[in-house]
C-alpha cells in the first residue's frame, strides 16, 4: 500500500450475527455489480446459512484490517464444487486439491486504497498453511471487472487462461481471465499453458 503501513489482517468465519452487516455489503452498488447476490435477510440466511451450519464444503470467512470488519473471503476446494467447474474445466485442467477464493470489500470508503491486494496477499499466505495438499490457488475473474484482476496481479497471481464462463451478473458478456498461483517451490505450470494442473517437466 503506497504511503500508508499494511494493516494486520485477520478473519474468522461468518456468523450469523454478521448477517445484517453482510446485507449491507452486498447491497452497495460496487458490490452488487459483481456479485449479483440478493441481500434481503432470508435470501443471506438461505446462501450463507448452510455453510455456518457445516451443511456445505468451504468457507464464508469475515475479514478484519486492524480489527475493523472490511469485507469477505469465500475459500474453498475447487473440487468440492462440481457444478462450479463445469465452465471452468473447459479452459484447464484442475489439479485434485486446488483452492480458490471469492472477495469483496465491503466498505465503499475503503474500496480503492491498496487494501485488496493486501487482503488477498495475507490470504494467499494462509492459505499455503490452512490447506496444506493444495499445490495452487486458482481463481476465474470477470474479464470486465478489471479492479478485481488488478487486485490479484498486484497480489503475486498470474493469468493463465481466459473464455467464456456463465456470469454471476447477467448484464456481462461471461468472458473471463483464470488467474493462477502456484505453492512456494513447487511450480506446477507456467503462464499461459493451456494443461495447467500437469506437472511440468523438470
């Protein structure tokens, strides 16, 4: 973050008592471009709910910099979400344990100020230590949402692929960039191959 410190970030997973807060992320227009989520109460408790309540693989995690709620992290195993993957392995192969991450700032004052990137950095790093069989971290962006894909190149993360996707938004054309990064030495593919997930010879 260019003149000002990194803030510490920590997060723990959502609760329910976070769902009135998580409404008025979801209803500010930077967030409801993208996400497309309806933010009344019943339609939170019905998305958010199943996952709390250990019904659903992954996780809705609640974002604190400097112990002030910002935003939130989805994290999962790509593979637990097979109906996820049906556009997406049509653009690379997907290794067994790959993970990826869904985010969104929430606050529309912090929006803009190099807190992505920071975000998604720490979350990264996490990440190499939470799920300790991933080999990468692989996440589909909205060719149109540049913000976001910045977000992940500033954040040490590569585009390897792009096509067509079903879009969360359906004002979108559904083109998407794949961004891609690898676990800390051991890199499994390089930019731009289309066999990502393949080890790649020695």
């Amino acid at each position: 973050m260019t003149g000002a410190s990194v803030p510490e970030f920590t997060w723990r997973r959502l609760a329910a008592t976070n769902f009135p807060m998580l409404c008025g992320w979801l209803a500010q227009p930077h967030v409801r471009r993208w996400w497309n989520h309806e933010f009344t109460p019943e339609a939170v408790e019905r998305d958010f709910g199943a996952c709390l309540r250990g019904e659903e693989p992954g996780e809705d995690l609640l974002i604190f910099a400097d112990a002030e709620p910002i935003g939130l992290i989805q994290r999962c195993r790509l593979h637990d979400f097979p109906e996820y993957l049906e556009d997406l392995v049509k653009l690379i192969t997907i290794p067994a344990e790959a993970a990826s991450l869904d985010y969104f700032i929430g606050d529309p004052e912090r929006v803009g100020r190099g807190l992505g990137p920071a975000m998604l950095r720490a979350m990264i790093a996490a990440t190499w230590l939470e799920y300790p069989l991933a080999d990468s971290i692989i996440i589909p962006v909205a060719a149109a949402n540049r913000p976001s894909w910045r977000a992940l190149e500033k954040a040490g993360m590569r585009r390897i692929a792009q096509g067509p996707m079903t879009p969360d938004n359906p004002v979108d054309d559904g083109h998407h960039y794949v961004y891609a990064i690898d676990r800390p030495g051991r890199r499994i593919a390089g930019p731009g191959r289309p066999d990502y997930g393949i080890p790649a010879p020695i």
